[in-house]
C-alpha cells in the first residue's frame, strides 16, 4: 500500500480513526491489518470494545469534526499526508511507532531526503550553539536535511544555519501553535523555505505528554541524531534513546564534566554513541551507510489477524499474565499457550477497551 495517495473520504477516515478514543499508532496499525480500510475499521470498533470489556460506547472522532481539521489545514497552506503515501518519510514510516497521518506546512520533497537530527539543550552554551549552527551548514551543505524540534538553544541555532539548505521543524502542538513563543519569525521562515510537521490536529497545545511522542518523530525522520548539550534527565536524551531504539546512529558532542549541560551527552558516549568531533565524522558515516528494507505494515489479511473465539476461562487466564509492567507480546503468546492470532485479536479489543497500553516497542500493559 505505500506510494499510492489516499482519496479524500479516505484521508478523512485515516484522521478519525487516527484520532479516536484508544486508537494509538500500534492498534491504528493492527486495525488496518485486520479490515483493510479505515472506515471498515471505524464500523468494527464499537464490537470490539464491547468484547473487550468496556461498558459504553466509544468515543469514535466525528465526520464533521475530521473535516473541519482538513479545511482549517488547507486554509493555512497546509495538509495531511497519510503513512503509505509518497510524501509520508520514508525511515519514519518504517518504525514500530510512526504516526498514520502527519500534518505538513512547506516543501515536501525534503521530507524524502537524507536527514540528521541535532538536538540539545535549551539553556544551551554560546560554544554549543555555534558549533550547532556549524554542524547544520556543514552536515546541510552535504545534502542532508537537518531536523530538530524548534526548541530554544540548540534547536533553534540548528534551524537558522540550515534553513537554506533544508530544515524540518517537527512540533509538540499543532503546527500554527508556535513554541516557544520568541520562535515565531523562524518558525514562518521554515513553513516557507522547510517543512513544519506534528502529527496532531491544528490548534493542539502542546504538554508535557506530547514532546515525547515529537522526539520519536524526529529520531524517525532521522538517518542519524546528533546531541549537542544535553542535561542528564532531557527530552534530548529521550530523542537518544528512540534512535537507538529505531536502530539509528547516535552521535554526541563531548563537553566539559563540570558543566551540567553536557552530562547527558557525555553519558551517551560513555553508554556506547559515537563520539563527535567535527561534521565530517556524521557525513562519513553516512556516506558508507546501508539502505534500510522498505516494509508494508498495511498489508490486509495477515494470517496472524484471523478470529477465533476465546472461552471465559481463557479470557480470565490470560489477563492474570498482565501486570502494570510492560510484557513482550512474543512472552505473552508463550507463557498463555494461545496461538497468536488469538492474542493479538484480544489485544486488540483490550485495547479499544483502555484496558491496556501498547508500546511502540510492541510490549503491552494494563492501562
């Protein structure tokens, strides 16, 4: 299904379901798997939550309410591009926990495009912005596509120094929330020479839940991420750990052990990233790079989605294997003895249900 652009009604099922009530990117992902549309999806979920336990209806997002965030994207230049369209990252499309749809203001063609992440602190150095601002123009000026998160310091020193040679801002909010606020002129600038994505509706606030789910975008997007200046308890280092969870390489900037600031990086190369002393070292590195396998994660009909009806014993049995820590699922399969298209249909009514949490990692919890 990747490459093929969605039709209008599609586009606006793909942003309900995406948007309803206990729909992640995992369960999105299982539902498309198992019914092939999202509308089919949409008409499912109502069951499913009910044999999954929960005593109501679901909050499924409305038809209206959909549209309503099209025409208000359109309207300031901007679009919804679905995950098997041409327009969709390619890398990002390719992790466990991508987001079906993202929300774009700016020149697309970036979006295909070699791309390095660099992140860092907010508080962040004059040191460290300059050499910020020279590892986005020299890494840029090589082809690559810089992409950060618009924060203050090391963001935003990286935007700046790429925007003419291409820069993705990726928000927490929706992209016409602008944060932080003294941000707005660069984030114009980048709607107009760059690309501005989130993969949340317009007028989203952002919080502290949702710059998280932004780093694991911005490490998606990312060949490579770069930490420049990063406290030991940072949203950066949260970036870190979703590259080298997404199988990315990790790059740190070495700083003096007496600056807070540099902690963070200088505990990712003690832990194993490679250390980073002039841009050559990341274009190197890339340049002898391997390209990664491309993966349907749409495909309908998955034989490990095919129904089999589960008996109260069973049911009753299998949510004593759960527990507020997260359990692989392939443990799961295992210490049940249910075959696996089983526990993945019950999952996936335990999770339109909110009875459990779905990692992007595949592990699973109660809620």
């Amino acid at each position: 299904m990747t490459g093929r652009s969605l039709s209008e009604d599609e586009r606006r099922d793909w942003l309900r379901l995406s948007m309803s009530e206990n729909v992640g990117p995992a369960t999105f992902r299982t539902l498309m798997k198992r019914y092939g549309s999202a509308g089919e999806a949409l008409r499912a979920i109502p069951e499913l939550a009910h044999q999954g336990g929960l005593g109501r209806s679901p909050k499924l997002y409305g038809t209206e309410a959909a549209q309503r965030d099209l025409d208000r994207a359109a309207a300031l230049g901007a679009r919804f591009v679905a995950m098997p369209e041409p327009d969709y990252p390619p890398l990002l499309r390719q992790t466990d926990g991508a987001p079906p749809l993202l929300c774009i203001k700016g020149d697309a063609s970036l979006l295909t495009k070699s791309a390095v992440g660099i992140v860092g602190a907010r508080n962040a150095s004059a040191i460290g912005r300059k050499f910020a601002r020279q590892l986005a123009s020299e890494i840029g000026g090589e082809g690559h596509v810089i992409v950060s998160g618009l924060a203050r310091g090391i963001d935003t020193a990286a935007h700046e120094a790429s925007l003419d040679t291409g820069t993705i801002a990726v928000m927490a909010g929706g992209i016409d929330v602008v944060y932080p606020p003294e941000n707005h002129a660069l984030h114009a600038a980048i709607g107009e020479r760059g690309v501005v994505l989130s993969e949340m509706t317009l007028g989203t606030a952002p919080s502290e839940k949702l710059f998280p789910r932004r780093n694991r975008v911005i490490s998606g997007i990312a060949r490579a991420l770069i930490v420049v200046e990063a406290a030991v308890r940072s949203g950066s280092l949260i970036t870190a750990r979703y590259a080298g969870e997404q199988g990315r390489e990790v790059f740190a900037v070495p700083g003096s052990p007496l600056d807070p600031r540099c902690e963070g990086a200088n505990k990712l190369i003690r832990d194993g990233a490679t250390i980073l002393m002039s841009p050559r070292d990341v274009i190197e590195t890339l340049a002898n790079e391997r390209g990664h396998r491309q993966m349907n994660f749409f495909e309908p009909s998955d034989p490990m989605l095919e129904d089999r009806s589960l008996d109260d014993g069973e049911r009753s049995r299998f949510m004593e294997l759960l527990s507020p820590t997260p359990i692989d699922t392939d443990d799961l399969i295992r210490e049940s003895g249910l075959d696996p298209g089983a526990v993945t249909a019950l999952l996936l009514e335990l999770s339109l249900a909110g009875k459990i949490v779905r990692l992007a990692n595949g592990a699973v919890s109660l809620a």
